[in-house]
C-alpha cells in the first residue's frame, strides 16, 4: 500500500488536484487506513492508466468514465472467460475439450461462421 504523496510523486504526469477528482468520481477506489487514503497495486494500475488514456489517446474527463467502463467490462469478460477455460480443461472429458477447441479454430478462422 502507499500513500497519496507517494503515487503522485511516483506516477508521471499525475498532479494532487487530478487524483482527488478521480477519486471523487469514483474512478480510483483507494482504501483508508487510520483516517488516510492508501492504493493497492491495483489501484496505483489504474491510476496509470487514466493518465496514459489522458496523455496519450486524448481521452478528456466528459468521455473518460464510458472509456472506464467499457474497459472494466473487458476485463470482467475476459476473467470470466479464463475461468470458463479451466473449468472446462478442469472437467470436461478430452474428446469433449478438442471438439470445442476445433469449433472455436474455425470460428477464429471465419467469424461469420
């Protein structure tokens, strides 16, 4: 965990008054610990990547929380999508695993399949 005064000094491009409205908008979900805020890695993560979305993509605060969003529900699928894998490679019998596999190439190959 670290502190407020940690990541801006840590992060580039971030400055105290950008974080705190982060924060209020609920962009960053920072914890509290004895009356301070502090940031997990995941959250120090999302930090840069607010700013690497404002600095590099030009992504303004009126379009930032759908940009946010978009991307939260990205990750979501995609964990959700790793969990189904191993629970399939988990249970599923191997001749069931290679047709999937076989059926998902295809459809790789031809997405109007």
């Amino acid at each position: 965990m670290i502190s407020i005064d940690i990541l801006v000094a840590q992060v580039s491009g971030l400055n105290r008054q950008d974080l705190d409205r982060w924060i209020m908008n609920s962009w960053v979900r920072p914890d509290e610990d004895a009356g301070s805020v502090v940031f997990q890695e995941i959250d120090v993560a999302r930090v840069k990547l607010i700013v690497e979305l404002r600095e590099s993509l030009d992504i303004n605060d009126d379009a930032m929380p759908v940009v946010l969003s978009l991307l939260d529900q990205l990750y979501d699928l995609r964990r959700r999508f790793n969990a189904l894998g191993e629970a399939i490679a988990e249970t599923a019998p191997e001749d069931l695993q290679r047709a999937l596999a076989q059926r998902l190439a295809r459809q790789t190959a031809d997405p109007m399949q």
